[in-house]
C-alpha cells in the first residue's frame, strides 16, 4: 500500500505522472470523441455523462459518508423542472438557471439530511425512498410543472443574451462538449472534496458516527452536508438531462431511476470518485 509521507502528498490531484499521463490521454480521446461520432451515439454519451454526474455526488454521500439514499430521482427531477421553469417563465440564463436549480435541490437534500440524523440503513433508505416517490407525485398534479403532460425544455442558448452574447447549441455533438465539461469541473470538484476537512469529516462518520462524534466532528452538519452537496451533483445533472431529452414528464423520474444511481457507486466502488465514472 501506497503511504503518504506528508500532507501535500495526500492533498495532490494526481499521485503519480503515470496517472497525470492517462488522464491527459484520456481527455484528448473524450474531446475528440466527436469527430468519429454519429448524432445518435453522442446523445448515448451525453446520458451517459449525465448518470456520471448523479454517481459521482451519490458516492459523496453513499460511499465516502456512509448514508444509504434512494430517493436521488427526487433531486434528479427537481434540477430538470426548475431549470426549464427558471428559463422559460423568468427569463433567466441557462447557465444561472442551472446553478440555481442545483442549489433548490441541494437544499431539499439538507432537509432531507435531517432524518438522517436519527435514521440509519434500512430506515434511512425508506426515509429516502418515500422523498422520490412524493417529488413525482407532486409535480405530476401541479399544473405549475406541466402535470402528467410534462414540459418541453426551450432552446439550450449559452451566454448574456442582454449583452449580446447568445449562441444556440442544438446538435447533440454541441450538447457533448457542454455536458463533457460540466463533468469535468464536477469530478474535479469532487476529488478535492473529499481531501478537505469537510471530506475527511464524511469518512469518520461513514467508519463510526459515534466515534467521529467523540473527536469533535458535529454529526449535524456534516450529515447534512452531505446530502446537500450530493443532491447539488443530482440538481446540476438534472438541469442538463432536460436539454439532452427535450421533453421530459414525471414518469421519467421514476424509482427504478434512483436504484441504478446507487448501484452504478456500488458496482463501481463506494468510496471510489474514479469508480462511479468507470
């Protein structure tokens, strides 16, 4: 096993130049992807890519903090409908409708953190569940959300359309490119997460709550943390399936969903950012 010898050895991105190499090459092949892609296999990646981001904020939660979670189709569908509803009756730009749509939904996941204080394993997951269940069930009776018919999502139009800068991006290859490096940032963000106070708090708690909470670790707000910063990945991912399916209704939410998120961290590692990619 691999020891670090000093803490900027544990808080360095890539452990090795072999590991750096891989990861470049690894990238040039994703950005040139395209080029050898036919419309509909780029729409293949872009869901792909989108499933990517929900696991790599449910391990978060799941693998590295230990709080089991099936109701992540909840925040999935809320960063879906609020982004739509944020562009298309307030005007407002996509890449601020996105932002604001993952931030309601991690703010669900902060309120639904709050059970997990009291609530472990399987009560935990039925707590969760019962969450993914009442979000579809609510926007399919508000008319607000389209009902049973769903919304349709408006033209994906990236930068300030008040100052004169707009460009539509409506090929599936130009969506790729976008959800590539939202992805990106994303999993970044989520490595060095996990190598801060913060990430180093999920891990105590996930290997013994009651132990982590005897060193001075407060159980409340790092639980609920992260179930919030889980839900923002969902929120994020969510904002960008609308544009990638161009309509969506409740029953695309549906609990199956939220199964396949948990077992994509758990077939590819809990604890393991690079295994919920791969």
């Amino acid at each position: 096993m691999d020891m670090k010898r000093d803490y900027y050895e544990d808080i360095e991105l890539f452990s090795s130049g072999t590991i750096l190499f891989w990861t470049v090459v690894l990238l040039v092949a994703l950005f040139a992807a395209p080029l050898f892609l036919s419309n509909y296999h780029a729409y293949l990646f872009n869901l792909i890519m989108v499933h990517v981001i929900v696991a790599v904020g449910l391990n978060i939660l799941v693998g590295s903090t230990g709080q089991i979670a099936l109701g992540h189709a909840g925040f999935f569908a809320i960063g879906a409908y609020a982004t739509v509803l944020l562009m298309t009756e307030l005007s407002i730009p996509f890449f601020a409708a996105l932002i604001i749509a993952a931030f309601i939904a991690a703010f669900f996941g902060f309120i639904l953190g709050l059970p997990a204080l009291r609530l472990e394993g399987p009560y935990l997951a039925i707590a969760t569940l019962a969450f993914g269940l009442a979000i579809m069930h609510i926007i399919g009776h508000v008319e607000l959300f389209g009902g049973r018919q769903g919304l349709m999502a408006p033209a994906l139009n990236i930068g300030i359309p008040q100052l004169g800068l707009d460009w539509e991006i409506s090929s599936e290859k130009g969506k790729y490119y976008l959800i590539l490096s939202i992805t990106i940032l994303m999993t970044l963000f989520a490595i060095n997460i996990l190598k801060t106070k913060a990430g180093r708090a999920f891990v105590a708690i996930r290997d013994s709550d009651i132990a982590a909470e005897v060193i001075g670790i407060n159980l409340t707000i790092y639980k609920t943390l992260a179930f919030a910063v889980s839900a923002f990945y969902a929120g994020v991912a969510g904002g960008l399936f609308a544009f990638v399916l161009g309509f969506f209704d409740p029953f695309t939410f549906h609990l199956i969903l939220s199964i396949i998120f948990l077992v994509m961290v758990v077939v590819g590692g809990l604890g393991s950012v690079m295994g919920s990619i791969t």
